[in-house]
C-alpha cells in the first residue's frame, strides 16, 4: 500500500493520504508505504526557481514514521529520470522494484517527462499494471486549499501563525545550541543561539516561540536578524530567550516551533532601549501563552 508524493512538511493535505494508506494497510493486512523523492524534483527540472524547503530529509522521515508508515522508498531523482516516460517511471518504480498493489496520490499529482502523466494516466497504467490507483482530493482550510508552496510563501511572509494552521502544526526548525556573543546575557536576557540545517528560516524579526530540547518543552522569545543595535553589519543569526529561564543547552539538539510574530527586527539607540523592548515582548509572548497550551 504505497502513497507517493514530495510530503515536503507533512501539511494536512499529506496527512489526509497518509492516513488513509495507513487506515486501508490495516484493514487489508498490508505494509503502508510511503514514496518520496530525493533531491526535490524541481533542483533538477528547474534549479533557477527551487524553492528553500519546510523539512529536511531527517525530519521528514521522522514524521512520516510517526504517522504511522512502516516503510520509505526514496527515489534519488536525476537528470535522467527527468526526461522518463511516465509509463516508464510506472514500471521501473512501482511494478519492478516495489511491486504495488495499491497507490495513493494527492489529486493533483503529475509525474514523468514535463510532468506529462497525472492521475488518469497513473490509473490507467495501473489498469495495464494490475495495481489499483487511488487520489485524494485537495484539502482546504477555511477559504485555501493546503499546499507546501502556500505554507512556504507564508514562513517567508513571517505569517508562522498561519503556515501553522495549514501545517497542522507549528513550523519549526532543528539544531544544534551554539555559543554565541553573549550580549543577551550582559543585558539581563539570555538567549540559546540555534544552528539550523533547515533552509526556510521566517523573516528577520521577533516570534514567540516554544524550544524543546530533551522532551522538555520552553515558551520563549526568538530574535531572527543581525542585531542592529549592538552591529552595523552582524551575521544572521537565531537567539532564543526562554521566559522561564533555564540552564545552558550548548552543545545540544534543539528544535524551535514559531507560534507568532510579534514585531519586526529593529535598531535602538541604546542598549537599555533595547532591554525595555525585550521585556515588552517577553509580556506579549507570556500573554499568548497564557491562551494557548504549549
């Protein structure tokens, strides 16, 4: 039982076909198995507008094994495979090596050579094939219909609020805690700066945030930006302040899940300004928090 798709963030849209692999698996003594592809296709088919991605492949793996697939067949997608046939991807994919019964796309799903085969073609193959083709149709949430490049266009927007909700989770990113500058700390508000592999970050500015790190989870405040006040021209960077305090996590694995934005990143003109600033949005986040569970 095979679902096949990019599931780049795991949205409600995948979780929709995931789930219902993983219901007709069990109800058929079957192994629900989920088919994704390595690079994303578009790195190959179109370099020049690839978009930066909401998982890494570790993530991804990770959450698509707690949906409850059992099995992950990763296609390392080429220049070659570009410019296949859909029958021929069909065949070489689904019937030789994985030998399908059932297969479940999105029902906007388009495979092979310029993204010529969709649906009807996989449905007719698997009529020629033996294998059964199923689609899901779009999922919406309120007046959108749920996609990865939507949610994408909204962590770039800084609207993590909203990206969540298409999610069905809060966007976040993993890392390591670094040592950092320690400026947060001179001024009575310490912060744990993450290395992040992920390559979509949200927009310069200030997000309430929860930080986990060995299955604890913190409300915190996160600056994304170059610290204008104390640097003309700093390097980018991500510092979290946990409202509870908290001992030093370097060295750690962290993951951080934006909530909400609260404000854009700015210089002040002094660092007592910049304190007072802090404490007002380390209020606003703990007044969010207060309304939400973590």
């Amino acid at each position: 039982m095979l679902a096949v798709g990019n599931f780049d963030g795991l949205h409600r849209g995948h979780m929709k076909i995931v789930e219902r692999v993983h219901r007709a698996a069990y109800e058929r003594g079957a192994t629900p198995v989920v088919l994704t592809f390595d690079p994303h296709p578009s790195r190959v088919i179109r370099p020049d507008k690839t978009p930066r991605l909401l998982m890494t492949e570790a993530q991804k793996v990770e959450a698509l094994e707690s949906a409850g697939m059992q099995g992950m067949a990763i296609v390392r997608f080429t220049e070659e495979m570009a410019h296949w046939e859909p029958h021929l991807f069909v065949q070489a994919v689904l019937v030789d090596w994985l030998r399908v019964a059932e297969v479940w796309v999105g029902a906007n799903f388009l495979f092979g050579r310029e993204r010529t085969g969709n649906f009807s073609t996989l449905r007719t193959l698997g009529g020629q094939y033996g294998f059964r083709a199923e689609k899901i149709d779009p999922v919406r949430y309120r007046d959108f219909v749920v996609s990865s490049t939507r949610i994408r266009r909204l962590v770039s927007e800084g609207r993590v609020d909203e990206a969540g909700a298409l999610l069905g989770h809060h966007y976040f990113v993993d890392g390591e805690v670094v040592a950092g500058d320690a400026r947060g700390r001179q001024i009575g508000f310490p912060t744990a700066n993450l290395n992040t592999p992920n390559e979509l970050l949200p927009p310069h500015g200030v997000y309430a945030t929860v930080f986990r790190s060995n299955g604890r989870l913190f409300p915190a405040v996160t600056n994304i930006g170059v610290r204008p006040t104390f640097e003309a021209a700093g390097a980018p960077g991500i510092e979290t302040h946990l409202l509870s305090g908290g001992r030093d996590f370097y060295g750690e694995r962290a993951r951080l899940f934006f909530v909400q934005r609260l404000r854009d990143e700015r210089r002040f003109d002094s660092a007592e300004a910049l304190k007072t600033q802090i404490a007002h949005d380390c209020e606003r986040a703990r007044s969010l928090f207060d309304m939400i569970s973590v």
